[in-house]
C-alpha cells in the first residue's frame, strides 16, 4: 500500500455458529499474494474466535489478529475499535481489513465507524457481508422448529433472533447462505428468494462450508444508497391513496402492483407473466398499506402483535388516536414486533415549522386536513393473504379526533414497546433500550 491511500475494509457478520471463522480461514488460506489484517471479536472473556483464525492461519495472536474481547463492538466497544482500526493501519502494512462482528451484532454500525470516526481518514468500506445460516434461518421464517429464538447480548439480556437476522441481511452487500447442506433444495431457494425480498440488489452466494470466493468476498460491493426492501417497497408503490378523498379509504388503497384483479386468498392463481421467480415460485410478495386516518390502539396491538406467520418482515408508520401527535414506527421480524414513539409528526409542530420543513421537503406526502398523519406499512411475505391483512387493520380505523386511549404505545421520543416476542406472551410489554426509525 502507497502511502496516503486508504485501505479497503469488508465487514463480516452473521449469527452465533452461522460460520463467520470458517469462513475467515478460507479466506487467509486462501488470500494468495494478498496481505490481509483481521480483526475478530468475540462475546466471552475468552476471544475463541481470535484463537482459531490464529490457529488455523499459522498466525499469533497480535500478529495480524486484533483482539478484542468482553463487549460488541458495534456498540460497547466502538471506542475499542477505532483505536485498535487507526493502530493498525499506522503500525502495519496491508492490502486489505476484514472485521469479524460479533454474533450478536450488526455489519451496518460497524461500517458506520469507518466513514464517521478518525478511521474514515485511513479506510474505505468495500462491503458488508453476512453470513447467513441457512437451516436456521429456514426453520425461523419456515415451517420449522428453531433451536433457538434469541440471541444473547453481553450484559446477559436477550433479543429475539429472528430481528437480529433480518437485520444483518438488510444491511449486507454480500449474503453468504452457508450451511447448504443442511436444507432441501427447496428450503434453500425459499430462503433465498426471502434474502432477495429482504435486500434488493444484494449478492448471495451459497455455500457449505464458507468457501466463498476469495475476489468476490474481498470486492468493492458497498452501496451505501441501496435501499432495503421494505424501503423500496414504499419508493416503488404508485397506487394512489384513496383515503384522500373519503378519510378511511376504501379496500383499493392497498396497493397490489400488477395483480389488484386477483385472489389474493391463494398466491397460486395469480398470472406471473410480469411476476419474479420469488414470487411466481414461492409467493414471496411485499404489499403496501396506507390509510389516512387513526388506528384504536388497543387492536392495532392485537394486529400487529400477532401477524400471520407468512409474513417474514414489516415495517412502516403509525397514526394511533388518543396519541394523534405522536408519530409511531413499527417493526416486525417473524416472530418479533415491536412500537417505538419516533417523535413527533409534522403536522402537530407550530406551523411555521411546518412551513419550513415543508419547503426542504418537498417530496413529504402531504394531507391538507391531516398533514403527514397517517399509517404506512410494508409487508413482505410468502403467501401473505394481503386482502385479510389489510381488512384487519381496516376493521380498527377510527376517524380522526376520536376519543381513545393510548394504552401501552409509548409517546416519550425513542421509548418502544413489544407487541410480540418470542421468549414472551403476545403481549404489550416494555422492553429496555430505545429503537429509532432506522433501527429495528
């Protein structure tokens, strides 16, 4: 490396036991005439994960493996990291950085700190990477029975898995669905097809024992404005908001894309001639709901808390009555979901703001008696009864200004709820920590 040039960096994360180190010692077997930097992370007072890339690599420990240990370091550790990333490309010479997050930790944050931290001025990200095991991932979004349903943070405190892997593939350039062994051939292109709904535009490669290709894992693949696909879903939807016009909207402002003529109640007569393979093979489809007016509180929870399992991922906005000032988000992964106050809506701030958010804005969706109200929410499923989704929730519409009580759904900006999780009742319970728009 010349001097003053920066050095590439892939971020690889994955859940606990998806393959990450495996994956690691194919690489540095692997590298050839490369000159590669790792640094591992690891949950334990023991770095196991450091001890076997060195082991495997013919490395020491310190020797091309930085340790760290005792936290994640995408978060209690981030002053940790930068350090030890700013060390390294000042003391060593090397063509390439590979960060190994933790189980318990997503690729995105970490690759934040190499664009908004000291180390921007040494790094550049390439890509991100997760590592995705594919019978795990099957059983959680599929038919069958996990054995395991959260993932264990380093204080002790627990989060639903299946939030954790939804994650890590919304935020990865690369998907490697290692562990293809272990799944059918169908499993392994349903989990697939629901990656690709999950992450638009990402490459995914299979595996069986991480035996990814050393050029394309090590490739310039990060695009920082390739939108998740419930993100693309919303920028994608061109059915016209019916509720406009009557308040509550009509059955129509759901948005079907090419199909608002068909059976939504079997996926199997629909026409795929403009279809995907996603979704003409499996009946992976993402729809989008949007009403203009308030939802009851008490049975958006009871909604949203327990969708049915074909739903793999939701994500969107809500308009609650008897908290009509607050604009809500809403998260959901299999089994998990989950409400967070984000602030406040547009409409409710003193008009001069309004005016001047409105002129920098100019693409807001705007209501000239509601303002930006309203309850926006994607879904991506397989075989999703979109017709049944969207008359459940229509079926808790109030008009706006009605009498309500807000119940459980926080208003204090950054407080969540849990509508559902899997190591709990499906009930609202709080939870601790705070979620933002971007977060869940």
């Amino acid at each position: 490396m010349n001097a003053g040039e920066t050095i590439p960096v892939t971020v690889l994360g994955g859940s606990l036991g998806a393959g990450k180190t495996t994956l690691l010692n194919h690489l540095l077997t692997h590298a050839g005439d490369r000159d590669i930097a790792v640094l591992v992370n690891d949950m334990g007072s023991v770095n196991v994960d450091a001890e076997l890339v060195a082991e495997e690599s013919d490395l020491a420990v310190g020797d091309g493996v930085t340790e760290l240990s005792n936290g994640c370091i995408c978060c209690e550790l981030q002053d940790d990291l930068e350090t030890a990333v700013v060390r390294l490309a000042r003391e060593r010479s090397f063509d390439h950085l590979v960060v190994e997050a933790s189980g318990v930790s997503e690729p995105g944050p970490v690759a934040r700190l190499f664009v908004a931290s000291r180390a921007a001025a040494r790094y550049d990200v390439a890509g991100l990477a997760t590592v995705v095991d594919a019978r795990l991932f099957a059983d959680t979004f599929g038919d069958g029975d996990p054995d395991r349903t959260v993932a264990e943070e380093g204080d002790g405190s627990v989060r639903p898995l299946s939030d954790l892997l939804v994650e890590q593939v919304e935020s990865a350039d690369l998907v490697v669905l290692n562990k293809r062994d272990l799944v059918s051939d169908a499993e392994l292109a349903a989990v697939r097809d629901a990656v690709e709904a999950l992450r638009p535009g990402a490459t995914v490669v299979e595996t069986t024992r991480g035996d990814v290709d050393v050029d394309l894992l090590l490739s310039d693949l990060h695009d920082p404005d390739a939108p998740v696909g419930w993100r693309a879903a919303l920028e994608s939807d061109t059915g016209g908001d019916e509720s406009d016009r009557d308040g509550h909207g009509g059955h129509d402002d759901h948005d079907h894309g090419d199909h608002s003529d068909h059976d939504h109640g079997d996926h199997n007569d629909h026409d795929h001639g403009d279809t995907t393979h996603a979704e003409a093979t499996y009946g992976v489809t993402s729809f989008v709901y949007r009403r203009r007016a308030p939802l009851d509180p008490e049975g958006a929870a009871a909604v949203l808390g327990d969708l049915p399992d074909s739903v793999v991922r939701a994500k969107g906005s809500l308009w609650v009555a008897g908290a009509e000032d607050v604009h809500f988000t809403y998260s959901q992964a299999g089994p998990s979901a989950y409400v967070a106050a984000a602030g406040p809506w547009v409409a409710s701030r003193p008009e001069f703001e309004q005016d001047t958010y409105r002129r920098n804005h100019p693409e807001l969706d705007w209501h000239d008696d509601h303002g930006d109200r309203r309850t926006e929410l994607v879904f991506i499923g397989r075989g999703m009864d979109e017709d049944a989704l969207a008359a459940a929730l229509d079926a808790h519409l109030l008009d706006p200004g009605a009498s309500a009580d807000a119940g459980d759904f926080p208003t204090d900006p950054g407080e969540e709820v849990a509508l559902a999780e899997p190591t709990r009742e499906r009930e609202s319970v709080p939870t601790t920590g705070a979620a933002s728009e971007g977060g869940r």
